[in-house]
C-alpha cells in the first residue's frame, strides 16, 4: 500500500496541471480575445500618445 500513497501525489498533481492547461486553452478566442485585444490596443495608443506628447 506505500506504493499507492507514493503515486497519488504526482498522479492528482498531474490531472490538476491538465485541467488547468485545458481551462487556459478553452478560455482563448472568441469574445474574450476580442476585449483583450480592445484592451491591449488601447494602452498601446495611451503609450504612444503620451510618447509623442513628451
């Protein structure tokens, strides 16, 4: 049984790692990608605004 208690810590922190990887995957593109890059565009012109004001 040492075995057992030896393998469920890699095995339930890989599973987690998995899920985890999947949730980032699915959460790319569609409508969020789409006010992330509103966002990011919208700094970018703040950050170039304010460069060529100084």
């Amino acid at each position: 049984m040492d075995y057992v208690s030896a393998l469920v810590p890699p095995f339930v922190m890989a599973v987690l790692f998995i899920l985890l990887v999947r949730t980032i995957v699915k959460s790319q593109g569609g409508a969020n990608k789409a006010k992330e890059d509103a966002a990011i565009d919208a700094v970018l012109a703040r950050a170039d605004a304010a460069r060529q004001q100084s």
